[in-house]
C-alpha cells in the first residue's frame, strides 16, 4: 500500500508539472520561448516608464502580442470584422439557452464572492496579467484553472478574473472562460450557448524576425497591423501565426441582463 500511495504522489506531483506546461502552449498558444507572466511578489504600481507600452520598447515580441491582445479587447478598439478577431455568429435561441446562461452566470456569481477582495485572488493562484501595461480590464489569470477548463467545465472555475483599477487596488467587474484555439463552434456552444455570447479568437499574426524587432513598423506587425495573410508575412520577412492564445468569452455576473452579463465588454452607464 506505501508503494501504491508513493507511485500516486509522484504521479500527481508529474500531472500538475504537466499541466502547467501544457496550459502554457494551449491557453496562450505560446510562440517559442513564451512564458508565463511571472506572479508578482507585491501590488504592483502602474508603470512610470511609459516605454513598456511602447511596441517594441522594453518587452518582448510575446508581450507586445499579449498587450496589443489586451488593448484589442477593450471598448472601442475591437470589431466583429477586425483583421485580426474571429468571433463566433450570434445563434437563434434554442430551447434551453436563456435557463443554461442563467445558471452559469448564477454559479459564477456565487464563486466570486470570494474574490471581491483581489488579495483572495493573489492568494488562491492567480497572477496579474501585464499588470504594468494600463487597461481598462485587469485580468488575473489562475493557468490551473486554465488546464482544467481545457479538458472539462465548470461554471464555478473561470480561467480568469477580470478587475478594474482603483485607488485602493482592484475591483471586481467579471471573469473569463476560455478554452483551447482548437475547439469547434459546437463545443463552444455546449459550454456557453452562442444565442447568448460571442466566443472570441485573436487571428493572423505576423511578427517580425528577431532581428528586426526593435526598428519594426507596427503599422503592418502585430495584433494591430496591417498583414494578415500568411502570404503578406512571408513577403515582409514575419512569421505567421494563424490564431494565438485561445478562445474566450468574457462573463459580467453582476450585470442585470444577459445581454450585459455576456456582452463583450463591461457595461458602463
């Protein structure tokens, strides 16, 4: 029995090195030499060094990826039509849909509560996502989480939680599911019914060679730049990325109609 409980300890200890690897290439879709945002080991300050929102001044071409991702989701820089977003089509209702998003945004509800104090968020595992980058969201990201959601889902166990900045820290405003880039519309809509919210996939990539980082244009590389065919990246020198993290849908629990509870961003009166 010792053996069989020692060969299961080391084997869970294996699954959760596993799991964390494995949730770095299939959340973030990592390019080579990715990490993971490191957790911090205080509050963070906003930057006073205004060249880490610079693209290409002061971080890699991954978190320039993952800023220009960021700045992309927020309100009035993203369109259903961009060059570089696929979202899912808004489906007819099917019956079932509205009592299905009803229970899911009532369970995460429930489980933030917790987390109303972001101090319980630092302490349960999750990270501040660029948390010297200014967003309008803050995303504190638990990559357990973010495995687990992978392979099974639970209303309760968001990848992410998403706060706003304030005076004294962070407020609580929703949370984010995702799931991996390879999932088909039909196991997005199983989880989150797309009569109700628009999963959304960051697309078409095309980053500059290593070399050429810091004299780059970023009017044509990037999240935000104009190439967005293999093709057109070739031919600049870039390397393509077809799709990039994974799929997300964002979830404002507090809201008080699920047009706003699964809008794509949050609501502000």
């Amino acid at each position: 029995m010792a053996r069989r409980s020692t060969a299961l300890h080391l084997a869970t200890k294996a699954g959760i090195g596993f799991g964390s690897l494995f949730l770095v290439s299939v959340l973030l879709a990592a390019m080579p030499g990715h990490h993971a945002p490191a957790a911090p080991t205080q509050e963070p300050q906003q930057a006073s060094d205004k060249s880490q929102s610079v693209p290409g001044m002061g971080m890699s071409d991954e978190n320039t990826n993952e800023a220009h991702a960021v700045h992309d989701m927020t309100p009035g820089h993203q369109d259903a039509h961009s060059l570089h977003m696929t979202m899912t089509a808004m489906r007819p209702a099917a019956p079932g849909d509205t009592e299905r998003a009803n229970e899911i945004a009532a369970q995460l509800r429930a489980s933030l509560e917790k987390y109303k104090d972001y101090h319980a968020a630092l302490d349960d595992g999750f990270r501040i996502f660029l948390p010297n980058i200014p967003q309008p969201e803050y995303h504190f990201t638990s990559y357990k989480n973010g495995f687990l959601e992978a392979l099974t889902f639970d209303p309760a166990r968001p990848t992410s939680l998403l706060y706003k900045k304030t005076s004294t820290g962070y407020e609580l405003v929703g949370a984010m599911y995702t799931m991996p880039k390879r999932a088909t519309e039909e196991q997005l809509n199983a989880r989150v019914p797309l009569s109700v919210a628009m999963w959304h996939l960051h697309t078409n990539l095309c980053m500059p060679s290593k070399d050429q980082y810091r004299t780059t244009d970023w009017t044509k590389f990037g999240l935000k730049g104009s190439i967005a065919t293999q093709d057109a990246c070739t031919a600049a020198g870039g390397r393509f990325q077809p799709s990039i993290f994974g799929w997300m849908v964002h979830v404002y629990p507090y809201e008080d109609s699920l047009d706003k509870i699964f809008a794509m961003h949050h609501h502000m009166d």
